[in-house]
C-alpha cells in the first residue's frame, strides 16, 4: 500500500478522541469486520462510486488469476453508502496490510448515519496507475470473470453476493452491483 494521504495521526484524528480516526468502508470493509472498533455508523461519502474494476492477487483471486473487487470511482455528486468505524490509530497496521494489493488511504469528509453529522476520516482507494488495476470491461464479461475467481480469503462471488446484501440492509441502491448479482444468479454454479 502507498499513501497518498498523511497518516490519520497527523491531519484525520477525531476531534473529540486525538488517539482514533474514522474509516469508511465501501466494499468488504462493510461486511467482513475483523479489526476492532470503538464506533460503528451507516455512513456515505460524496463525488464516488463503486466499481469492480481493482484486481485482488491476494483475497479473491490469485496472482495467475486475480479477482475483481471493488474500488471507487470519481462521480460528482454521487452520494456513496457504507459504513464508518471509528478506529485507534494502531488498527490501520492490520487495515494497511489487508488492504495491500494496491490501494492506498486518503482523506475524505464522512457524513454519519442519521444525524448527518460530518466528520474527517480516510478511505481506502485503488487508483487506475497500481499495478493490479484492470478497468472496466462488458458487465457481462466482469460477472464471468467474478464467478470464476478463487482466492485465499474466499470465492470472488462471495465477495459479492456478501456485498449485495450489506448494500440493501443498508438501504443501498447500488445498480452495478445489483446488475452483477443478476448476472451472477443466472450463472450455472457447482452448488447452485
Ligand atoms: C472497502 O471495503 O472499503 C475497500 C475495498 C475492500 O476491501 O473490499
């Protein structure tokens, strides 16, 4: 991971909490918690959106075959949803190293949950210039590619299907993903 940004512990930290800073979460950061937290909020960021468009070497694929996974895209006055966490400074070592494989933390303005409060926060994105960036392609062709993936952390689908349920229980309307779920459901599987 390459940061684009300050660390969270220079410009980002919570005002009313100097030793944590908030995370947004996007993708699987929304579903697969496994790091500790001292706030958890329905949140959204403004001017982005999601696209399977990152590969993954090291989750959902495999260096041979890498996953796709998603990554923001700029989209003015896109309202984008997931979840924020309120972390201590010490937990972005194991977000750092999950979130490795090309993206990279910056800063953003986070509005939590109901109260629309705003707050500083960092996210994090994978730019077209890493290495493990691939695009945009035919969504038929992403779905293929999504249902064929295999990785360490999983199946590329599960990744997701996980992430189209987390979208709506959040009260997300996301039609990428949901066309990709479409796509995806009218696929032969072995388990299906
Ligand atoms: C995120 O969830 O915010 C980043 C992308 C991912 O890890 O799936």
């Amino acid at each position: 991971m390459t940061q684009h940004s300050q660390r969270p512990t220079d410009t980002h930290a919570c005002q009313d909490r100097p030793s944590a800073t908030w995370v947004f979460g996007y993708g699987s950061l929304i579903y697969k918690v496994d790091f500790p937290f001292l706030r958890r909020e329905v949140a959204s960021i403004e001017g982005w959106q999601r696209r399977f468009w990152q590969g993954s070497h090291d989750h959902r694929g495999t260096p041979e075959q890498p996953g796709r996974v998603v990554t923001l895209i700029p989209a003015p006055g896109n309202i984008c949803r997931g979840v924020a966490y309120l972390v201590e400074h010490d937990v972005f070592e194991h977000l750092d190293h999950r979130e490795k494989n090309g993206y990279q933390r910056i800063a953003t303005a986070i509005s939590l949950g109901e109260s629309a409060e705003i707050v500083d926060g960092v996210f994090y994105i994978a730019v077209p210039d890493n290495p493990a960036f691939l695009g945009d392609a035919p969504i038929e062709e992403i779905a293929a590619h999504i249902a064929d993936s295999h990785g360490p952390s999983g199946s590329n689908r599960d990744y997701l299907l996980q992430l189209a349920v987390a979208l709506r229980e959040l009260g997300d309307d996301d039609e990428h993903v949901a066309e990709l779920e479409r796509l995806l459901s009218q696929r032969h599987t072995p388990d299906s």
